[in-house]
C-alpha cells in the first residue's frame, strides 16, 4: 500500500496539457536532484537516507532507546527547528498528541529549548521533580542559543540530582561528528553521542539521529519507519511524471503558484497530525521562501479548523489552494449506537462510524471549497502506521527538493534565519557584534 495524490478537485484549475508542459521540468529538477548537480548539492544525503544509513549507529540509537525506556520516567529533548520539530511531529502521529497522559510503559517525553520561554523551561523542570530524567540535546551546528540556554540549565538539573557520573550516563548528544561547540562539551564530559550527517541539513534530519532517537524512546517502531522510507525511496526514483505522484505534487504546487496561489495550506481531520503540519511548514517555508519567491506554507486542522479559519478559505482572498492529507484506516474507531429517545436528533448517524462521519465532513469540505475557488489536491495515506509515516516523510521531502528546483531556488540553504541572530546577539553584548550594538539599540529608542 503506498501514497497516492488525487488531483480529480483541481479540475477547472489546472488543465491536462499543464502535467505535459511541467513534465520536462521535473525531469530537469530530478536529474539535477539525482546527479547532485543542482544548487545546494552538498545537502543531499537525505535522497538516498532510507537504505544508506549507519547500521552500527542504528544499533546504538535502539539501544540507548531501550536503556532510557527502562531507567527514565520523563525524556527531555532539547532543540529546534529541524532538530525538534520531526521527532515531536513523528511522537504524535504515531503515538498520540495526548502521548504524555496516555497510559503506557515508556517515559513521557518534553520537547524544549525551541523558544527562549523561561515560564516553558520552568515548567518542564516542574514535571522532572521527583523523576527519573534522561536528556538528549540535539543541534547539528552545535551552538544555536535556545537549546544551548535549556541545555545549560538541564545540565546543572541532572548533575545536582545524580552527581557528574550519574548525569553522564543519562544525557545523550546528537550532533556533527567531529565540530561544534555541542560535540567538544560531549566529548569532553564523555557524553554519548549520535551524528547528524554532514550532507543532510535540519529539516531533511527526522531519519537520522535527530528524530530516531526520541521516536523509539517513545515505543515506536524504527524499523519499520526506515522501511516505509525505503519504499519511497523505491518509489519516487522514477522521472516519468505521469506514474510518480510525488512529482505530481511538485508540479501541482508550482502550476498553482504560477496562476497566483501564493499560499499552500496543508489541511488534515486528525488532530494527531497537528505537528506534521508544523514539520511540513518548516519543511517546505525555509526551502522555497527566499529570492522573493515561494509558496506560504499555512496549516489547519479540519472539522476543528471549519469553525474558525473556514470562512476566510471560503471567502476571503483567492490566493490560496489546499492540499489535503487522508488516511484510509483511522487508528481507533468509534460507531453511533442507538438512542430510543433520539433526543439528540442523531439516530440518522446510528450504525456509522465515525471515520465514515469525517470522510463525509471532507468530501462536503473540498465541494464546498473547490466552488468558492480554492483548488484542492489530495494526498492519500494507507493508515497511521510507521511505515506509512515514513513513506508520507520522503514523500514530502522529495517533493520540496524537486519543488524549489522547479522554482528556480536553492531547497536546501536557510541564509535569512541568521539576520535575526545577528541583531539577538548584538543586542546582548555576544563578543564580536560590538559595532552593531549602538546602532541598533537606537534604532529600538522610543
Ligand atoms: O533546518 C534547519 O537547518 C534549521 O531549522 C535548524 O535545524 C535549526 O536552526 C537548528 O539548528 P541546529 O540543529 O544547528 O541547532
């Protein structure tokens, strides 16, 4: 069972003889992504990720797993960006967005050092008080200053309740293999540590370290993640247009783009699909957002969303189309049973599941929304299993690589997210950013 893109509501909006004309388009993006020959062609590792990893550190992640599993009630992960946003987006699709209350036999898992929130950070140390604490700090540059500030106060946490030798034994490093403020402290205090490829940036990481490491704390399978992965990989090696659907989504994105559909909203009807959302909006905004280009990645979660975003997308600005993710299996069910009062008034819905109700909420949805000219494709999952998580990750990810090459920009460089630092540390006094501080705190002069 593999992923499919339904493209039938994008009927009157993009026509057939537009996948002819964009056909020799992907095939350029695809050989300059499979040749290496593109821009940004250092970052590519993740292509081939699925089959050709590190066996021996696969081992090690799934033993430190299991370690952590058995001495841990709360796992703290520490990082941001491409080093947070996978593990987290994978925990709850696989697992539950309620994965901390569940009941269950592996620790509950907080993710920080994503903001500079000091009411966050302290409530996380709130919920370590009398429990057994594991950490895994996760920065491939090793020295971006959110998870270094968590990382710092965690650090000093562990080592006052277990000494110096005990903490060692609970905080594990994910990190560059051999530079980075974050891998000489590892390395230096005998922390163990996993690596972050040198040819795959942040937001292609989850298959690594970066996202392995706390999805298998959190009892999920792997394997069978890398395995759905592989099949993509299989899958979406073909050029050929019309047979691959990845590309199909590329070029979808682009041709809608070109007719002025500057924003992409990503919609699902499973809450636990909330930080996928958030995974493919860094995804695909840092890839695609710069030259003055690129589609805006927004998110809504439908029927929830329906009563709150769902009139603008009716009726507000046409400058927008939908991409929606199904699944065929949800991963509980529920039928309607029989009230003999039909108080209620919902004995129409007796013997349905509810599944069924959600799909019916979609199908009325994407009618409603293709009328009021927002066009819809429709990416189709099998179910809410590891493999088909992995699946659905390379599906993306390729995708966007393909995607910004179609657009003519680099998918794998971020040079605008440091002009924020540049001005942080400035205005913090950091050595070296002196000159820019006058300028810039009276620039701030009420
Ligand atoms: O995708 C990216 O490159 C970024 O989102 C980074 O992952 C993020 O800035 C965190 O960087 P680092 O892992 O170096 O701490």
């Amino acid at each position: 069972m593999s992923i499919q893109l339904e493209t039938q509501h994008l009927t009157g909006f993009i026509a057939p003889e537009e996948f002819v004309s964009a056909a020799p388009q992907v095939k350029l993006a695809h050989e300059l992504l499979h040749t290496g020959s593109g821009v940004g062609n250092d970052f590519i590792g993740w292509v081939n990720l699925p089959t050709d990893y590190d066996k021996e550190e696969f081992a090690r992640i799934k033993a430190a797993a299991a370690r952590i599993k058995k001495n841990t009630d709360v796992f703290v992960v520490i990082g941001i960006g491409g080093s947070y946003l996978g593990a987290r987006a994978a925990v709850e699709f696989l697992k539950s967005n309620n994965y901390n209350t569940l009941k269950k036999d592996t620790p509950d898992i907080y993710f920080i050092g994503n903001s500079i929130s000091s009411t966050a950070l302290a409530e996380v140390l709130e919920m370590c008080e009398g429990k057994d604490v594991s950490i895994n700090m996760i920065s491939k540059s090793g020295t971006t200053t959110e998870p270094a500030i968590a990382f710092r106060v965690l650090r000093e946490m562990l080592v006052k309740k277990y000494g110096k030798d005990g903490a060692r034994e609970r905080i594990f490093c994910t990190t560059d293999k051999e530079k980075g403020t974050l891998k000489h402290l590892a390395d230096a205090e005998g922390y163990e540590t996993f690596v972050v490829p040198d040819d795959v940036g942040g937001r292609y990481s989850v298959l690594t370290a970066v996202g392995l490491l706390p999805i298998a704390v959190s009892g999920a399978d792997i394997d069978a993640l890398m395995a759905g992965a592989a099949k993509a990989q299989k899958a979406y090696n073909n050029p050929d247009l019309q047979s691959n659907p990845c590309y199909q989504y590329a070029a979808v994105r682009n041709m809608l783009y070109r007719k002025g559909k500057a924003i992409e909203i990503l919609v699902s009807y499973e809450p636990c699909f909330a930080l996928m959302n958030e995974w493919w909006k860094q995804l695909f905004g840092e890839s695609e957002g710069k030259n003055n280009k690129g589609l805006f990645p927004a998110s809504v979660v439908f029927s929830t969303d329906l009563h709150s975003m769902g009139q603008y997308i009716q009726q507000g600005r046409r400058t927008m189309f939908e991409t929606t993710v199904l699944f065929d299996k949800p991963k509980k069910e529920i039928n309607i049973g029989h009230d003999p009062q039909n108080t209620d008034g919902l004995n129409f819905l007796e013997g349905k599941s509810m599944a069924y109700i959600n799909e019916k909420a979609f199908e009325g949805t994407v009618l409603a929304h293709t009328d009021g000219g927002v066009p819809n494709a429709v990416v189709r999952v099998p179910d809410f299993s590891e493999d088909s998580l992995g699946q659905l990750i390379y599906f993306f990810e390729k995708a966007c690589a393909v995607s910004g090459y179609m657009m003519g920009v680099n998918p794998f460089d971020q040079p605008g997210v440091e002009s924020y630092k540049k001005n942080m540390f400035a205005l913090l006094g950091k050595p070296g950013y002196e000159a820019q501080k006058d300028a810039l705190e009276a620039r701030l002069k009420k």
